[in-house]
C-alpha cells in the first residue's frame, strides 16, 4: 500500500481522501482553510465541500504543508488552477525526487496559458525533474464518495508511472485508464467546462434537447481541433477525458459551470454569481485563458468566443446564440 499525500481539500480532493483510503492506503490531506481543519479533526466531515461523508480512518488531515508531505510517496494536487503555482512553490523546498506526481486539477494557467502538468514541471524542474501523471475523466465528488461506478483517465508519458497510479487508484467503485497523450488529456478537462457554460446557458433559456445536442457536438469540434494544434490527439478527445467528461459537465445537475451559465442566463452578473459560490467554477477563467491560445495557434472557436463575450463583455446569452445560428455556412468536417 501506499503513502499518498492530497493537497487541497475541496470536493474533488475529499472524494479521492475516502476513496483511496478505502483501498487500504495511508492518506494525508492538505486542508488549506484552518478553520475546516479544526473542525475536520473533530468531526471528521468536511461540512464546507463535501457534506454528509465521513473521513475514514486512514486519512489523517494536516494544515501544515511540510508535515502533509512527510513521508509521502505519491503527491496528489487538487488545488484551483490558479494557485497551482503558488501551492508548488511553497511545497518546493519539502519535494524529493522519488516522490511520484499526480495533478487532478482542470484548468488553463491565465496568464501563461499552459498546462497544469506545464506549471509543476516549471516549479519542480528547478529542483527535478518529476515523474508526473494527469488524472481527469467524468466524475462528480459526490457520486464518487457515495461509491458509485466511475472510469476515469491516468495519462503520462511514463508507462511505468501510470500503470503503478493505475493499480493503486483502481478499485470496485472507481477504475482507471492509461493514456500517453498527456495534452489531449489536459486540454479536454479544461476547455470542457467552457462549453457547460453554455450548455447552462441553454437550460436557463429553457431551449430544448436539440440546441444542447448541437451546443456538446460541435463544442467537442472545437476542443478537438485546439487540442491537435496544441499536439494531442483527436481519439483522446472522444475518450472519457473528453467526450465522457463534457457530456457530464454538460448535463450533469452536480456541475458548477453549467450553473454559472444557467444564472446568466436568468439575467444575474458573473460577479453577482461568483460570489454566492462556494467553489471555484473554472470555466470562467479558462473561457479567456482558451480564447488567447486558439489566438497563438490560429484555431476557430466561435462558442467559445461567445462564451467569453457574455462572461467578460456583457453580451446578452440570446445574442451570443443568435450569432452563433448566423455565422456564415461551412462543412462539417
């Protein structure tokens, strides 16, 4: 079994705690907020992001960075896309070589624009060179805790790497797949949840299962033809990291972007929006972050251009809708 430290304590991140504990690993969990770990250490339920479940007894939470990462053989990061960096440069000093990488988070850095696995080898590669793995795949956290059936994606280009998280994570409720195209993995996971803005968008407009239908099938074309330029693979996409995992975000109740776009679209600000949230919805800052690097690598993406208009520019959901069905015609492929 082994020793597995998870940074951030969010839904995502408690999820994962209770169900690797469960397979019989020792897991600590970096709670960033002191006052959730105090209560936490009392009453074992993280009532802020994940209510209604109980830590086994196998996870042991810690506020201390140092102390969480003590010992740890596998480093599991599920932190905000923004503060990825932040985390990593204070956990610098506290990595080992040895120690084996995983980035759970979804999301573009903004003002980079690169991949989470991008952040954390410019970070650790200060020091190292770590040996790092991307896990992404259709989930929500409170189906996971629950223990219902999920299949997910672990992607390196260590095959060694990701069959040892392969076999580790894997279980009866959650089961893993390989994958060596770590971009087509990442890309997927981030610019998915742009697109369940805008399928929220279309359930609060109260449009029908078509438009959803056309919004998920060519926002998947979108994703796709970025992803390639970017050097991933199309088959990827039509995977559980990209497919799978927009189809969820897009229809799934659980999902945060969707909920986003389903409040704009009954007329409330994004500011208004984001502050009533207790957790971070993170196609708000990757629909920019994506819109600048389709720019640099000259990709079409008119809905996710849209989306950005109505997030950052204030342009009304019906207009952004009704650009989109006026755009001059073209094929499909």
């Amino acid at each position: 079994m082994s020793r597995i430290s998870i940074i951030g304590a969010g839904g995502w991140g408690t999820a994962l705690a209770i169900v690797l504990a469960g397979r019989g690993h020792s897991v600590k969990l970096w709670v960033y907020e002191a006052d959730l770990f105090k209560r936490l250490q009392g009453t074992r339920e993280n009532d802020v992001f994940l209510p209604g479940f109980r830590l086994p007894d196998a996870v042991c939470p810690f506020h201390d960075l140092d102390e969480a990462l003590d010992g740890a053989e596998i480093v599991l990061t599920v932190t905000p896309s923004h503060v990825c960096r932040g985390i990593y440069r204070q956990m610098l000093l506290h990595l080992r070589p040895e120690m084996l990488f995983v980035s759970a988070t979804k999301g573009l850095e903004s003002d980079s624009l690169m991949r989470m696995s991008q952040v954390i080898r410019d970070v650790v590669g200060e020091r190292f060179e770590p040996r790092l793995a991307v896990l992404s795949g259709p989930t929500f956290a409170r189906e996971i805790a629950r223990g219902d059936p999920a299949a997910v994606v672990i992607a390196s280009t260590d095959q060694d790497l990701a069959r040892r998280i392969q076999n580790d994570f894997s279980g009866p409720t959650l089961r893993l797949y390989s994958n060596g195209d770590v971009i087509g993995v990442e890309l997927g996971a981030a610019l998915k949840n742009i697109i369940a803005i805008g399928a929220g968008v279309c359930d609060g407009l109260k449009l029908g299962s078509n438009t959803l239908a056309a919004l998920i099938t060519r926002g998947l074309a979108e994703i796709t033809r970025l992803t390639c330029a970017c050097g991933g693979r199309a088959e990827t996409l039509a995977g559980l990291a990209g497919l799978g995992d927009l189809v969820l975000t897009c229809t799934g109740a659980l999902s945060r972007n969707r909920s986003v776009g389903v409040e704009l679209a009954k007329g409330r600000r994004l500011e208004e929006i984001v502050s009533s949230m207790r957790m971070v919805a993170e196609g708000i800052k990757t629909t920019s972050a994506a819109i600048r690097l389709a720019a640099r690598m000259r990709i079409e993406m008119p809905i996710a251009e849209q989306m950005d208009a109505m997030l950052n520019h204030g342009r009304p959901p019906r207009q952004a809708i009704r650009y989109l069905m006026e755009r001059s015609l073209k094929t499909e492929f």
